[in-house]
C-alpha cells in the first residue's frame, strides 16, 4: 500500500470515528474489517444452505415443491424493503447498537426509553433463536452422516429417542464452544473467516446442487414443480399456503448483523447498507435456482415425498436427497461441506450476537460486566452469555419435536419485529429523518411502508399452527406464540416494575435532536 492510500485510509477511519462520537460513542472496537468482510459476514448469515436445508422436511410437507419456489421470489423480493429500508437507516446511524439504537433516534426523545428498549429485547431473542438454530443445524447434518453411514440406525436409536436428542445436543454444545472460542481471538480473524465462507457458503451449496441434478437417476421437470404441491399438515390448503413461508423468511433475516458489526468497519455509513443490499440481492435469485435444481432430484410420487418428509432413513431429509440423488459416499461428502457452511453461519451470528450484547450493555439495559473488551478489543464477556443462552434454548428439542421448527420462528419474528419498529418510525417521522449518505430519496418512506406491512402478515402466519393432530399432541404442537407471549410479559413486567425507572436509552444523535426541537 502506498503512502498516498495509507493516508487516505486512515482519513476515512478518522472520518468514521467521528461520526461514531457525533452519535455520543467513542472508538472502542477495532476497526480493521473492510467492507468485503462485512458483506461476507452478512452473507453467511443470511446463509441459504443455513436455513433452507435443515427446513427442507417442512417445506416439501407444507405445500411441498410448489410454494417452496412460489413463496420463494414472492418473500424475497419483499424482504428487499426491509433490506432498503434499514440500509437508509444504518447510513444515517452506524452503530454497533443497531435496531435499537434507531429506534431510539427515530421515536424521538420522548418516547426512546420504552421503544429501544423493546426493540433491543426483541432483537436479543431474535438473534439468540436464529444462532441456536444454525449451531443445531449443523449439528443435526453431523449425526445424519453417522446414520446414512451405518454408523448408528433409526431402529436402534430413531429420532424420538433420548439418545439421539442427547447427542444432537452434545454435538450443538461443541459447535457452539468452538465458535466461541474462535470469537474471541483477534477480529481480523473474523473479518477473514467472513470472506472465507463467502466462497465456502455459495460454492457449497451450488456444489451439492450441481451434483445431485447431474447424477440423480430420476429427474422432475421444472414446469413440473410449480404444480406439484403438498400438503401433509391436515390443514386446508389455503392456510397451508400462508403459513409456507418459513423455509424463504428464515433465510431472508439476520442482515441486521451488517449492523453490529458496523464499528469494526471501514467506510461504515456505505460499506454497512451495501452490505446489506447487496447479500438479498445476492441471495434472492441465486437461491431460487439452486433450490429448483435441488427439487428436480426427489420423489415425482407424492406418497414417497411425504413418506421422505417424515420419515428419512438417515434422521434428515436433505441428507437422504442428496444420498438418494448421488450415492452415500458423495451424499455423505457434500453433507459435510454444508455443515461447515452453516458453522460458518454460527460463527459469524455469534460474532454479531456478541457486539449487539455489548452495545446494549453500554446503553445499560443488561449489566455493564458485559461492556468490557479484552486486550484484543473484543467483548469476550458478551460472546460466552450468546453462548450459554444458546446452548440453554436448545435443550428444549430434548422433549419437544418441533422445538426447532418453533426456535426458527421464534428468532424469525423477533428479528423480524425488531426492525419493523424502527422502519415504522422511519415512516411516521420522516420530516425528521436525517438521510445519511446511502439512501433511495423519495421512494423511502414508500419501500418502509410496504416492509412494515410485510412484517406484520409475517409474525401472524410464523406463529399460527403448524400441523393438526386429534388428539392433540403438546409434541407436534408450535410453541412458538406461547414462547413470544411469554417472553412479551416478561419484558413487558420487567419495564412497568423496574427498568422504566432507570433506562433512559442509547443516547440520541445530535443532529435528531435538534430535528424534533
């Protein structure tokens, strides 16, 4: 690097740090991750491997092929509003607080206490659901491989077991530790390993695509797929419909971690919307193809598909795709290089997670034990409470069935929600919105209109039942909106009977202030 770009980067971190102060925080992060590393973190986030594969029991079983790729472009594209929408934001405001600390300066003065404090908490469990799903994923894949290898069998041990719901769990924990571990070394390794899964992420899953179309000794046709439509829920097929969405909306969130990183990165108030736009764009098209190219090589027979759905050989249904598609060995093969992908994902959304839990301890809505850096500039403290939380939100799959369908929906609405709220704001007070470089003019109210409109259809469709079973059974049943519920009350005491009294909320940017004055 020549002295001229020496100095010309170092105007720029300059330039960042002093827009971080105007916003009422110094430079405490490091600030040595390029934008690139940024997107890539954003990217194996919002990973389609991550999200669509482990789901893809509940996508075939719930509308099956057809509202898979229906749903697909319908969810993404409006997905692009929120992505608009809160890349304005993140220009106008790059901190590492995210969600809630534009809710704070978009609500005005008044009202910043209560609304960035539940937009903060809403966000806190969105992230810790959507993390604790990706580490159990990739787990889940894991102990897969063993079973299609012979290793373990589902009549010895079937999924229902508390042998295999231990040692899914056990892998998790390891998962989980290791992701840590490398959490809290240097952040410019984190920048590298983003970039990395990049490639590793994309390159992957196209991989795992490209083979099982080539080898599959059967094949659908595409126009085929389009009306080839499932419902095993026991439900009517119009609500089948509505509530399909799950498998695309659980890959379209978590680019809020385009955010939290956003202290750490170069050319913030560009680098961090680019991030962000560029991932769903990205990911919008390149996943609707690869999953038509996945959905060629099941079963044309409906009865199979079900029978697949519910019911695979190796414990997981993408597994016996790919194995029925390819031969075991290669099935095997390119079932690990997804798991890795999504530990890629784990990694980063703990990363994510972490910053988040350190800005919201800065802003004192959770102890400040957790606003403290290691020499390395890195919240160690706060990357290890990510990780026991999310290791506690899993045990539950050790009774439940649908535990990890019900901890996808729930990290799925409490992202969702908590940036719901400060588009709606963005939308109620936009004479006071102050555009930071990245905007798009005056279609931005309008994009933010549609995107809080979409996110109020998706926290009622996430929540509704799944399936229906007589007599009831509490195992299959989604506890997903009495989890939401209880989690509402809780933060709902927790304001009225205590924090109201002291939190006062992320501090408010000067230039906002003087716009509601």
């Amino acid at each position: 690097m020549t002295k001229d770009n020496v100095e010309a980067q170092l105007g720029k971190d300059d330039a960042d740090a002093s827009r971080l102060e105007k916003l009422g925080y110094k430079q405490e992060l490091n600030r040595s991750i390029s934008s690139f590393s940024n997107f890539g973190a954003t990217l194996s986030i919002v990973s389609i491997p991550a999200a669509t594969y482990p789901l893809f029991f509940y996508g075939l079983s719930t509308g099956g092929p057809a509202a898979m790729l229906i749903s697909w472009p319908i969810v993404g594209v409006l997905s692009c509003t929120i992505g608009i929408s809160l890349g304005e934001i993140i220009s106008a405001y790059p901190t590492a607080g995210g969600v809630y600390y534009w809710s704070a300066n978009l609500s005005g003065p008044k009202l910043a206490p209560v609304v960035s404090f539940f937009t903060g908490w809403f966000n806190f469990i969105g992230q810790m659901g959507l993390t604790a799903a990706a580490s159990f994923a990739a787990a889940q894949l894991v102990i897969a491989c063993f079973y299609a290898g012979g290793v373990l069998n589902v009549d010895d041990h079937p999924t229902t077991s508390l042998y295999y719901k231990g040692i899914v769990n056990v892998l998790n924990i390891l998962i989980l530790l290791l992701s840590a571990l490398l959490n809290t070394t240097a952040v410019k390794w984190l920048g590298w390993m983003a970039s990395v899964s990049v490639f590793f992420n994309i390159g992957g899953m196209a991989l795992s695509v490209i083979l099982a179309a080539i080898m599959t000794p059967t094949r659908i046709a595409l126009s085929d797929l389009f009306n080839y439509w499932v419902n095993a829920t026991g439900l009517p097929d119009v609500y089948c419909g509505a509530i399909s969405v799950l498998v695309a909306c659980f890959t379209f969130c978590g680019y809020d971690s385009a955010a939290h990183l956003i202290e750490e990165t170069k050319n913030a108030d560009i680098g961090g919307p680019v991030s962000i736009v560029s991932t769903l764009v990205t990911n919008v098209p390149l996943g609707w193809f690869l999953l038509m190219g996945l959905l060629t090589t099941v079963p044309a027979n409906q009865d199979d598909l079900v029978a697949l759905a519910l019911a695979p050989n190796s414990t997981s249904v993408i597994v016996d795709v790919l194995i029925n598609a390819t031969t075991p060995a290669v099935g095997i093969f390119l079932t690990i290089v997804v798991a890795i992908s999504i530990v890629f994902c784990a990694i980063s959304m703990i990363a994510t997670h972490s910053r988040m839990i350190f800005a919201f301890s800065r802003d004192g809505a959770v102890p400040d034990f957790f606003h403290r850096l290691s020499d390395a500039k890195t919240p160690t403290r706060a990357v290890w409470l990510a990780v026991v939380l999310d290791i506690v939100v899993c045990l539950p799959s050790l009774g439940a069935a649908t535990a990890f369908t019900a901890l996808t929906a729930l990290g799925t609405v409490g992202l969702y929600v908590s940036y719901a709220i400060p588009i709606f704001f963005r939308v109620l007070h936009n004479k006071q919105f102050i555009r930071g470089r990245w905007n798009v003019g005056a279609f931005g109210p309008y994009v933010a209109a549609v995107a809080v409109v979409w996110v109020a259809y998706v926290t009622v469709a996430l929540n509704l039942p799944t399936v229906t079973t007589d007599p009831w059974d509490p195992t299959l049943f989604n506890w997903a909106p009495v989890e939401l519920g209880g989690i509402i009350f809780l933060f709902t005491a927790f304001w009225v009977l205590s924090a109201r009294k002291w939190f006062k909320g992320p501090k408010i940017d000067e230039e906002t202030l003087k716009a509601y004055q």
